[in-house]
C-alpha cells in the first residue's frame, strides 16, 4: 500500500508530492486512483502509466515537493497526428498534492486502519486546488464520519475500490477508498496452494492455508502466509473470522473433502468461491449437494472449474490462471 511508504518517509522528516489519477474520460493507462509519489530529487515510487504522462506529472510533482503548490491539471492524451506518444486518446485529471511531515498523523490512521483488515476512504476536499484538504474517514459498522452525497453508495464504491471525482455546486471532492486487499483463504496444502500462497500474498491478499495434515499447514512451508491452520474438513470455518472480503480457494487432496468444504463455503458471504477440478468431480458433488437442499443459485457462487481458461498444466501455470480469477472478482469485472 502506497500510504505505507508515505508514512515511512514522512516520519523521516521528508516533503514529498503525491500524484493521483482522479478522474478520466476516453482511453488512458491507467485508471482513477493509481498514485505514484515523487520526492524534490525527483525520485519516483508507483506509476500512473509510463510514458509522457507519466514523465509530465513528475516534472510537475518534483516543483511541488521542492515547495510548489498542490495542484489539479488535465493531461490530454489525445496528442495530435503523428505524435506517437500521446495516443492512448483520452483525457486524465491528475491531483498533484504536496504531503508534508506534518501529515503523519492522517496517514498512520490510515496505515493503522489497514493493517487491521478494516477499510476506510479519504476524503479530499479540492475546492482550492492549491490547498487540498486530507481526511481519513473509517468505516464504522459500514458508515463512513465524512461528507458523502446521499447518491454515493458507499459501500459499492468500497468493493470496487474505485476513486470518484464528485462535482457539487460548492465543492469539488474526491472520495479514494483505502485498497481493502481481501484475505485469500486456501483449503489444501498442496502443489498448486503453494504457488497461489506465493502470488496471492506477492499481490497484496492475506493468505490463511487450512488442512488436516501438519505437514501441510504451517509457517515454515507457507512463510509468505498470515496464517496456517490444522483443521478438521467437516468444520473449517470454526477457527476463521469470517467478516471481511474473502476468497475462498477449494483444493484439498480428495473429492469427499472437497465436497465438505464447499457446503460449509455456501453457507458464508464470502465474495469469491473456487474449487478446483473436471467438470465431472463439479457435476457430482452437486448432485450430492442438491440432496442437502442446495439450489442452482447457490452453484452459480461457485467457479468451478477454477481459475481463468488459458491452457495451463503445471501448479505453477494452474496458480497463474487461479490468481487472474481472484484479481478480477477483487477488481468486480467477473
């Protein structure tokens, strides 16, 4: 999380600029809310996309950390014919905000709000470009202690993590939900768990591995967990804080597990369940789940089998396709 190394280097004493993507309209890179920070040498952390953009901002943002004003400019991609650096074709508005030492206490907030699996939204007031106004707002029991138009449904801006320019006839503000990276919960221990472990946590999911082999569930072949657990199939959710976004992963070592662990899953909101294997494992153990009174709806939850069609075979590839999957229900494109 980018506010993680805002802190850092703010409790170091240091001035920086933060650029942020707020709004956009046609093609561009990247998409609202992608930051990048750059400090008065010019040193740059993230990207809003590369290129000339990208290039431009950072000029800008380098004369804001050295004491510039905070600023927000349109950036107009569209380029004229033949210039082949700006033919993405659309426009992007870019906040270029200075961020000084004396902000610690705004961003260890959110810091702290993160690293307790909490979600929280920034609310900047850019009415004044030049002065923006920073506040963290947690949501408490799914309510936000900021200012939010009543046509602003909070909660769907949260799941889709997606920052919103909101334009009133006396304010300009720009709601930025802190990334709420969603926990990663792998039942199964084995070949194609390891990999996904790795990449899951590499793309900033918590990751808890549960099975009923020690072997298989603990810290030293799982370091990249948060969490191992030795559990018993027929009760895995027992033992898990089951609030928060999670994506449930089905991977144990037999159909009967598989099976147990997925009538359990169906009975939990988490956002994603996956379960891995044919088709025909799929057919049966509905088959045997409708005799316990699950319906198609309830089947319709499920991906199965899991992960994206890209032809893969080995764990490592079959990983590959499963983490694409759980990035775009992460991303609310599946």
């Amino acid at each position: 999380m980018i506010e993680s190394k805002i802190l850092s280097r703010l409790e170091q004493g240091e001035i920086l600029a933060l650029v942020t993507i707020i709004d956009k309209s046609g093609s561009a890179p990247r998409l609202p809310g992608s930051k990048m920070i750059v400090d008065a040498d010019g040193r740059q952390h993230g990207t809003i996309g590369g290129g000339r953009l990208e290039y431009m901002a950072a000029e800008a943002a380098r004369s804001i950390a050295r004491g510039a004003s905070s600023t927000v400019t349109e950036f107009d991609l569209r380029g004229e014919e033949g210039d082949s650096d700006m033919v993405c074709g659309g426009v992007q508005l870019v906040l270029i905000e200075r961020l000084t030492p004396e902000m610690v206490a705004v961003f260890r907030q959110a810091e702290q709000c993160f690293a307790a699996g909490k979600q929280g939204l920034w609310h900047i007031d850019i009415t004044d470009h030049a002065h923006p106004r920073r506040r963290f707002c947690p949501v408490v029991n799914g309510q936000v202690d900021c200012s939010v138009p009543p046509d602003i449904d909070v909660q769907a801006l949260l799941r889709s993590r997606t920052t919103r320019l909101v334009r009133s006839s006396r304010q300009l503000v720009v709601l930025d939900p802190l990334p709420k990276n969603g926990t990663v919960v792998l039942f199964g221990g084995g070949h194609v768990s390891l990999e996904v472990a790795a990449l899951a946590a590499y793309i900033d999911f918590d990751v808890i591995v549960c099975d009923d082999r020690d072997e298989f569930a603990n810290n030293e072949r799982f370091p990249m967990a948060m969490e191992t657990q030795l559990v018993d199939f027929t009760d895995v959710f027992s033992g898990l804080d089951c609030r928060g976004e999670l994506y449930l992963l089905i991977i144990t070592r037999g159909h009967g597990s598989d099976q147990e662990v997925l009538a359990q899953a169906l009975r939990t909101r988490a956002r994603y369940i996956g379960m891995i294997g044919s088709r025909r494992k799929r057919d049966i153990i509905y088959t045997n789940l409708r005799q316990q009174g699950f319906t198609e709806a309830d089947f319709a939850r499920v991906h199965c089998p899991v992960g994206l069609a890209i032809g893969s075979e080995t764990p490592r590839e079959i990983a590959v396709s499963i983490t694409a999957e759980i990035i775009a229900a992460r991303a609310g494109v599946l």
